[in-house]
C-alpha cells in the first residue's frame, strides 16, 4: 500500500472549492492523467454515484470506475471500484478567511499486478504528480 498527503491553500471561497471538487467530471480539467470522467448512475456531486474516469497510464488509456463515497461539510471521499488498481482520494477542506480555503489531500494506493512491484520505488513520483495537479487545480479555482 501506498499513501501519502499533500495540501495547498486556494485563494477562493469555501463553497466554491467544495462545489468543484464534489464534481468528479471536474477531474479532466486540472489532473493531467484524466482524459475525460462521465456520470455513469446516481446524481451529479452526491454520494453513491458512480463515474467512468478515462485514465492515461504509461501511454496506454485505461477504463476505471469510481464512485464518490462521502460528500459531507467539508470531506469528499472517491473510491475506485474497478480498474488497474485500488485506490482512495480524500479531500479535506479547511476555511482559513473569508476567500481562502485549504486543501488536504490524502492518497492511498493500493498497486496490483506490474504495479505492485514498482509502486513503492515511484512512491516520492506519483506524490509529486499529485502535487503539481494540485498546483493547477488551484489556477483554475483562483481564475474562475
């Protein structure tokens, strides 16, 4: 198993970040390795539904399901269901002023096949890929 954290501060209000990030569809927009994410059952943002997420691994496209766990007054939980591996993403969200939020985010990974052997050793990687996601998911919540 893998897990790690990472957390930026947005300059943008509370609701308006929880609102983005309760959209998987969102996924696409800032995280480099997420081609396209679609509604597959349930309701757009609310817990229980499920998403196909298009993932580009290694240069191949790779077909997942996820479903959007918990959705509460500041947490949102996504979990894998199907797809090259298990996996858990944890948004935390914090208001420290009136148009900053803080964003606490927690991976764990849980590798299987080729992956479970080179996981590990690409543990530091995939924390910084993370990030630098992170990084653009804070421009676009700050431009928009």
């Amino acid at each position: 198993m893998i897990d790690f954290e990472n957390e930026i501060n947005v300059n943008q209000e509370f609701e308006h970040v929880f609102d983005y990030l309760a959209n998987p569809e969102n996924l696409s927009v800032w995280n480099y390795a997420v081609d396209k994410v679609t509604l597959q059952s349930g309701y757009r943002a609310q817990e229980g539904s499920k998403y196909t997420v298009l993932r580009n691994m290694l240069g191949q496209v790779v077909d997942e399901l996820i479903e959007l766990k918990q959705v509460s007054h500041n947490k949102i939980f996504l979990q894998s269901i199907e797809g090259p591996f298990e996996y858990r993403i944890e948004y935390e969200l914090q208001k420290l002023k009136e148009n900053q939020t803080r964003i606490r985010n927690k991976m764990i990974l849980k590798p299987a096949g080729f992956f479970r052997f080179f996981g590990h050793l690409a543990k530091n990687q995939i924390k910084n890929e993370v990030s630098n996601n992170l990084s653009v998911l804070k421009k676009v919540l700050e431009y928009r």
